[in-house]
C-alpha cells in the first residue's frame, strides 16, 4: 500500500483514531522520511530507514526514447568528486510537461584481480570539464550548477571561457525544496530518464536526512555512490527558478559545526 495513504495507517495501527491520529499522520508525513515512517508507523522492514524514494518510482520514469532537444533550454550540474569518490553531471531539460534527465558519471572502477576499488584510480577531471563545454556547444544551457568544494580553479577555467557557471553549495535552504521538487517530479511520473543501470544505482543510493524543516538529500557517511542524485537535485533546484532567502531556514546543527 501507499505510505501515504491513510488506510494503510488504519490497517497497521489498532489504535488508530484513538491514540494515532490523522493529525499525527500528517505530521509524520511531513517531517519524516520514507523509511523512518514505515519502520516506525507502519511495522514494516526497509532496506534502509533512510530510504528516500518510493519503491519502483525511479524505474517507472525510464523513456530512453525520449533525449535532449538542442533547441529547448537546459540546466547542468556537477557534483565533483571528494579525493576519489564518484563525481556526476546532470543536465535536466524542459519539454512541455515532461523534464527530460540524463547523467554521466565517473567512479573508481573495480579491480577484478581482488573485488575490491581500484586504488590507483583518480577522477579524470579534463574529461568531466571536456563534456560539460560539449554540452555546452551542443545544448542551450542556461546554468550550469556546482557546489564549489574543491573544484574552484576548474570552474574559474570553465567561467573563463563563457560556461554559465553557477555556484550552488548545499545548504537546507537549498537542497530541502530542491529535494521535495524532485521527488515530486519523480513520483509523479514527470522526470524521464534513460534507465542507465548507474544513474538508477545513485538514485537508490541517495540518503534522505531529516533536517529542521524538511528532508533533503545527503551523503552523509555512506560509502554507496550518490553522485549522480545529488547533481540531479541541484539541477531541480536550478530548474525551480529564483533561490528562497537563506534568511528563512534555521541552519543546521551539521552547519553550525
């Protein structure tokens, strides 16, 4: 059954309507991930508690027949690799009432002699910049996002040469509406994706945190690539249009250390 729906509440919950309540549902609902409310408020096992999307929701999107349009806007991000972790570009594209979504993404590859990462690997960074100007010939880019951690001589080079880089580090204020934009376009069925293996991998690796206000993406301490579902969400943040004021969201203790 739908976690949201109030018959499955009913059904897992003997005292509902005495001591569980509608409003407490609501509440829940709001405030809590996935995962947590299923666990929680539903008796039910989940492959982990900081599950973020619905089951068979990013699967349902997959159109591979459906491409960019080089004639229609577009916004890029780059979410760039940390010493040898995953580093992703996401261009997401308007097309009527469909967004169009397509990823490219590098990962340390695995040794087959051991199992294990390849070690001796490191990001390429001259190809990831080379595909972004590629996009950039090829598509009407109107932003391209990035979170400036460790990439600032790179993304000054890009800026150099006309790119429309536009720095977007992840705050609450940022990747808390971003992250409830996106999974209303994936769960709605609106994002159409190619249904590559390693795209699908990184949304279903993708950590929801609960934070004041909201939920919003994060990779917290996970070792499972996320790269690709965060590049995604600041590209949704960039594609919902003007910044909400800082101002407006308390920080976080995590911001605040």
């Amino acid at each position: 059954m739908d976690y949201r729906d109030l018959a499955a509440w009913e059904a897992a919950n003997p005292s509902w309507g005495v001591t569980i309540l509608p409003a407490y549902a609501d509440q829940q609902l709001r405030s809590k991930a996935e995962g947590i409310v299923r666990r929680y408020n539903l008796n039910q096992h989940t492959e982990t508690e900081t599950l973020w999307l619905p089951a068979g929701a990013w699967d349902a999107c997959a159109e591979p027949e459906v491409d960019l349009d080089p004639a229609l806007p577009a916004i890029v991000a780059w979410d760039a690799a940390r010493k040898r972790d995953a580093t992703a570009v996401v261009a997401l594209q308007r097309q009527g009432e469909r967004v169009v979504s397509r990823a490219r993404i590098w990962e340390r590859p695995i040794n087959p002699a051991n199992g294990q990462p390849d070690e001796s690997w490191v990001t390429p960074t001259a190809e990831v910049m080379e595909h972004i100007r590629s996009l950039w010939r090829d598509y009407d880019l109107r932003a391209i996002g990035y979170d400036p951690w460790g990439i600032k001589e790179s993304v000054q080079a890009l800026e150099g040469e006309g790119l429309p880089m536009v720095e977007v580090p992840q705050t609450n204020a940022r990747m808390i509406p971003a992250t409830e934009y996106l999974y209303e376009l994936i769960t709605s069925g609106v994002l159409a994706h190619d249904g590559a293996p390693d795209y699908a991998r990184h949304m279903r690796n993708a950590v929801a945190r609960v934070v004041p206000n909201g939920i919003r993406i994060d990779k917290m301490r996970s070792r499972k690539p996320q790269d690709a579902a965060v590049a995604t969400a600041i590209a949704a943040y960039l594609l919902m249009g003007d910044e909400p004021e800082e101002a407006s969201v308390e920080p976080s203790f995590w911001e605040l250390t």
